[in-house]
C-alpha cells in the first residue's frame, strides 16, 4: 500500500491534473493558431520550390536516357544557373524583409517604395543573369568544361 501525504486525498489530486491540463490547452491554443497562420502563408512558396525541384528532375531523368553527356550537361546548367539566378533571389528576398518591416509598421507608401525600387533593380541584374543563361554553352567552354557536356547544357541554359 503506497502511503498517502497529508491533505492530499485522491479527488485534490485529480483537481491538479485538470488545472495543469487546462493551462496546456490555454498555452497550445496560440501555438495552433500561428501553425495555422504560418501554414496557411508559406504552402504556395513550397509548391512552387517542389515544382522547381520537379522540373530539375524530370529534365536530369530524361536526358539521362540520351546519354551520360546530356545528363551531365543538364547537371552543368542546373548549377550554372543556380548560381547566376542567386543574385536575382538575394535581391527578392531583401525586398521581402523590407517591405515586411515597412508593412508592420504601418508605413504603407514606403512599402510601395521599397517595392519599385527592388522591381527596377532586378530588372536591371535580370538583364545579365538572363543574358548568362543564354549564353551557357559559352561561358562554360570559358570556365572549362567538356564541349559536348556545354552543347548538351545549352538547351538547358536557352
């Protein structure tokens, strides 16, 4: 037989247990609405890196049928542009942080500020990543690469 402590019988201890149950389910509540919250604003980014991820894929799956060159030269072109393609993303997600902050803070028209002028520079850096893209096959007999492995990665590039 387990002893018992004095003043605490079993009906004071299930009347603990509820309070401490209460007060999980008063700390959760907040947590499960900003999941919601969260999930409900970041699902259409994920989609759209899943497709990007998908279209890698697929492109890498079906040259891989054509041969070890094209596969390669999908593989070369994917991290070239990569690469070129992080500038264009710095920049957005910059633009992301400020118009964030300027949201928040109820300065509205500096939002629309900060959106123009990140617009017009990655308009102007989209000029030359997208000049490079076009340019794949050049550019990668410039850094060395094989010349059937950059022909292959200029159908990506282009």
């Amino acid at each position: 037989m387990v002893p018992r402590s004095p003043g605490r019988g079993p009906r004071e201890f299930s009347v603990q247990v509820d309070q401490e149950e209460e007060n999980d389910q008063q700390l959760l509540a907040p947590l499960a609405s900003e999941f919601s919250i969260f999930l409900s604003i970041s699902w259409p980014i994920a989609l759209s890196m899943f497709c990007r991820l998908v279209m890698a894929l697929t492109d890498a799956s079906i040259l891989g049928y054509l041969g070890t060159e094209f596969l390669a030269g999908c593989s070369v072109a994917w991290v070239w542009m990569d690469i070129t393609g992080t500038f264009s993303w710095s920049l957005i997600d910059a633009l992301n942080t400020l118009c964030s902050q300027a949201f928040g803070a109820g300065q509205y028209k500096l939002v629309g500020r900060w959106l123009h002028i990140a617009l017009l520079i990655c308009s102007i850096v989209s000029i030359p990543v997208g000049l490079s893209w076009f340019l794949t096959e050049k550019v990668l007999l410039l850094l060395g690469v094989d010349a059937r492995t950059a022909y292959a990665s200029s159908f990506i590039g282009e």
